[in-house]
C-alpha cells in the first residue's frame, strides 16, 4: 500500500476520514493551487527546501493559523558551527526567516529534533 492509502486507513478507523482531502506531490507545488485559507500547514520537505517555504505557506494561512516546522533544531546540527551541510544551511535560514518576519510569531519547543510553530497575525 502507499503511504496515502495507509494514511488514509488510519483516519478512517479513528472516524475522520469524511474530514480529511489528500493531495499528492511536491507540498510547495500542490499548496499553489489552493486559494482558501488553512488553519495548519504542517512543513517537512527537504530540508535544503527549507527557506522558500514560508513564502508560499504563510500567505495560505488563516489569521492564527500555524505553520509548524519539524526538525527545526536538526539534532544539534544547527546550533555546531562546523556543520555546514545544504540541509543544515537550509534548517538554519528556515529559522532565521520565521524569526525575522512580522507578520508571524515563531518558537521553537525543543521536542526531539526540534518543531518550530509560527502563528500567523
């Protein structure tokens, strides 16, 4: 079974499947074919991907929606000056990107590898 078809199994056994739209494909291109608001994108392409998100979710959010982010702590990887990776780099401009922009406000809950949630104003 693919991933959506046994996603989709999960949700029907807890009852909300009825409430659920599944779209297949690279999450940046799908999120562009959607006008209406959303109250939560929830963000883990790769993560040299990571930087261009926030350009093309934030606008699809609701007022107080959320965009959360996994792997925004990437291990410890970020805060090690001697990693430099493309995926590293990417995390680390993710993170610096949601903390400058005003028209969010950003935390990172230190869970595992790490989750960043931006409520939108």
């Amino acid at each position: 079974k693919s991933r959506r078809d046994r996603a989709l199994d999960y949700f029907e056994k807890a009852g909300v499947s009825h409430k659920i739209e599944f779209h297949v494909g690279l999450a940046q291109d799908v999120l562009k074919t959607f006008n209406e608001p959303f109250d939560i994108i929830l963000n883990d392409v790769d993560k040299d991907q990571y930087p261009d998100v926030p350009d093309i979710a934030i606008p699809h959010l609701r007022s107080g929606g959320m965009l959360i982010t996994d792997n925004a702590l990437w291990g410890t990887r970020v805060v090690d000056p001697n990693v430099n990776d493309e995926d590293t780099e990417g995390v680390r401009k993710y993170n610096r990107i949601v903390y400058d922009r005003t028209d969010i406000f950003t935390t990172i809950i230190p869970l595992r590898d790490g989750v960043a949630v931006s409520v939108k104003y």
